[in-house]
C-alpha cells in the first residue's frame, strides 16, 4: 500500500515527496557526485520503516532510468 506520493518538479530536476493528507516531506534530487538519486526529508520529519522501503524503491527505480 503507497503511503507517499511523488511528483516530479521539473524546472529543477527533483521529486516532491508528500503524504496521503498533501503534507510535504522533503525530496529527491540527483547527486551527481555519487551519480545516484538521494532523500533529502524536511526538518523533524518522522518515517515508518514501510515509508523508508517507499523511498528505497522509488529511488532504485530512477536510478535504473537514469
């Protein structure tokens, strides 16, 4: 079951990630330095281990794409 929502921004190359209420929680972006997408969360944000395997996947995905 998705928990999170991600909506690619692209005037800067980045995904915007969000809750089921439209709550924002902070972003992908790629890091070309270790040439993979990276989770950059919001300040004081809290994550289940099933919203962390959301994000682990998504970014394994993107980086197959890249």
């Amino acid at each position: 079951m998705a928990h999170l929502r991600f909506e690619y921004l692209e005037r800067n190359n980045t995904y915007k990630i969000t809750n089921r209420k439209k709550e924002y929680l902070g972003y992908l972006k790629y890091y070309k330095s270790w040439k993979c997408w990276i989770f950059v969360p919001m300040y004081d944000c809290i994550f289940s281990a099933d919203c962390m395997q959301e994000i682990i996947d998504y970014t394994k995905e993107l980086t197959k794409v890249k």
